[in-house]
C-alpha cells in the first residue's frame, strides 16, 4: 500500500533552477484560469452565452461578496480578491484529479496568500488612517486596567489571522487528501486479501463520496478564504467604526 | 465591466459618475425583479446538526482559530525572547494569552462575542 503522504512529494521537474511539480502546477492552473477567462470574454455580447454567463457569475459572486462585506468602497481591492478566489478554487478543484498535484495542502503556498492578504491590509491601513489605525487593537469601554492584556490580546488575535486563514485551507486540503488515499489504499489491499476481497466495494464506496465531500470543500474553502480575505480588508478600510 | 468597455472614449473622469449611474440603474432593476417575484417561501426551521456536511467544516473553521491564536502567541513569545533575551519567561506568558486570544477568536468565529471593532 502507498504511503498516504506520498502524494505532496515536491520533486524538482528541472534541474538547477528549482522549477517543481509544485511551479509547474501554479503555472498550469494561472494559464488555465488566464486562458478560460480570455475565453469567455473573447466576444462580449450583451445577452451572454454560456461561458460569458460563467465568468459574469464568478465576477457577480465575489463582487458582491466584497462589497457585502466592506461596502463600495471595497471595490479597488476587487482585482486582489478576485485573483485569490480564482486561485485558490482552481487550484483545489485541480488537485482533484487523481495523479493531480495539490498545490493547496502545502501550508507554504497557503501561508504565502494569507502574508499577501495581511501585507496589503497592515500597509494599506498605515498609509490610509495612519496611527488611527493602531485602533483597531483598542476595543472600547474596557476598564483602565485591563486595557493592557485586552490590548496585548487583540494584538496577538491579530497576528494569529494569517496563521489561521492559511491553516484553514492547508489543513481541509491536506486532510481531504490523506482520507482519500487512504480509502483508495483499503481497495487495493482488501482486493489482494483472499476471500476478504468481496469486502473491497465497501471503501470504494466510501473513496467515491469522499471525492464528492471534496468537490465541496475545494469550493467551500476557497470561499471561505474569499470572505475571511474580505472581512479582514474591511479592518483596514473602517478601522474603528 | 462591459459598460465601461462599450465607451472607449470617455476619460477616467466620467467614470465615477457613470459607476454610480449604472449602481443606480441596477438598484432600480432588482427592485422591479423583487417586486414583480412571487414573495419567497417561508425560510424552514432550525437547520439540524446531525448529519450536516458543513459541520465538519465548522469544525475545522474553529479549531483553526483556537490553534492559531495559541500558536500566535508562542512565535510571539520566542521572538521576544530571542531579541530581548528574557529566559522562558516571554514564551509562558505570551503562551498564556495566547491561549486567551485562541479563545477570542473561537468566541467571534461562533458568534458568541462582537466582532472585532472598537465601536467608537
């Protein structure tokens, strides 16, 4: 039976330059996700066909849910959240494919999104509110002297939102993966067991509805990332309100 | 999207003004949508959790954001005590509230406590 883990290998595809199976993915999934929407916007018509109709919903979808979120405001961030969403989704929904490397379930790629996410809203409240942004850390109506733990808290709660945001993603991904080569491992091993072998539909059975578990969290997970990225870009537009 | 690349010829400056006319237009057509849609079902009641798919995700939502406040707190902690070079001492107490911060963050994921804003 294969090792469950073998899966997230990273193997240098060419020598010398550090291009892996991990690149060679990202690379895959940007072109795809580049040349899809090329695709769909190749001739823009005002009554959509069918590929143009997908793109407007994804474009509709994570618009609003931006400006659900942090109001119209929010809409100069719009090409940064809609990269990330667009990402994240192909890149889980890819990895699905068996054979298919999962570039998510590796918690460097997942912390290095969540650093740009918290990058951009450190950066960007500094430059737009200045120290007024150091707000944020201070809740209001706490008693004089609790404001120091209160303060040392959020700050800590703060630093732990990439941490969280990339676990979140890194671990659904990695642990979807595992559970499925695990199950596909029980066919193979029950297969060769003798008259164990009528046993072996069970965890096919499961492998296959496990597979659909996954479809849903590829999509749930990028969505989430979409949301949480918002909600944490809002901080950085109203801090204190 | 489309309508800004139906007129080629206007300047970013008209822009602004024809975003917030077409924000207006659509206002106006989701209302006529709404007002012309038969009225929505009453929503069913509570949603069970017993055999909910999205529980495992709720599941992993909190427990990521207990984990992460605490580990938080520890990195915290260590970097203070290797610039400042104050023994254990940095990383027990800075681990003790980051267990607090992962309890923070746990209470606002589930809704049980206001989101983070100083309200002033």
């Amino acid at each position: 039976m294969a090792s469950p883990i073998e899966q997230f290998t990273i193997k240098p595809l060419i020598p010398g330059i550090g291009f892996t199976n991990s690149s060679l993915f990202m690379v895959g999934g940007v072109a795809l996700i580049v040349g899809g929407m090329l695709y769909a916007t190749r001739n823009r018509s005002l009554v959509p066909g069918r590929a143009q109709a997908g793109a407007e919903i994804l474009h509709d979808f994570v618009a609003g849910t931006l400006t659900d979120a942090t109001g119209r405001e929010g809409m100069k961030f719009f090409p940064l959240v809609f990269s990330l969403f667009m990402f994240v989704l192909t890149l889980n929904l890819v990895g699905l494919f068996p054979g298919f490397f999962t570039v998510t379930s590796h918690i460097v790629i997942t912390f290095a999104l969540a650093a740009l996410v918290i990058g951009t809203v450190v950066v960007y409240g500094f430059v737009r509110h200045g120290t007024h942004f150091l707000g944020l850390f201070v809740p209001s109506g706490v008693p004089v002297w609790l404001l120091p733990f209160i303060v040392v808290i959020e700050v800590i709660s703060f630093v732990s939102r990439p941490i969280s945001l990339s676990l979140r993603l890194f671990a659904n991904m990695l642990a979807g993966h595992i559970a499925l080569k695990v199950f596909g491992g029980f066919v193979v091993a029950l297969g060769g067991a003798g008259v164990l072998a009528v046993l072996s539909p069970l965890p096919l059975l499961m492998a296959i509805a496990l597979t659909a578990l996954e479809f849903l969290v590829a999509g749930l997970q990028a969505y989430v990332f979409t949301v949480l990225t918002c909600i944490y870009l809002n901080d950085a537009l109203h801090p204190g309100h | 999207m489309n309508g800004n690349d139906t007129q080629p010829a206007r300047g970013n400056a008209a822009e602004a003004p024809s975003g917030s006319d077409l924000s207006r237009r659509l206002e106006r057509l989701g209302a006529e949508i709404d007002a012309s849609r038969p009225a929505a079902e009453p929503s069913p009641g509570p949603a069970s959790f017993t055999s909910d798919p999205s529980a495992l995700g709720l599941a992993f939502r909190l427990s990521a954001e207990f984990v992460a406040g605490v580990l938080a707190g520890g990195l915290l902690g260590w970097v203070i005590d290797r610039v400042v070079g104050t023994g254990p001492w940095g990383l027990i107490s800075c681990l003790i509230l980051g267990f607090c911060a992962g309890m923070l963050n746990l209470l606002r994921a589930s809704g049980a406590a206001k989101p983070a804003r100083s309200g002033g």
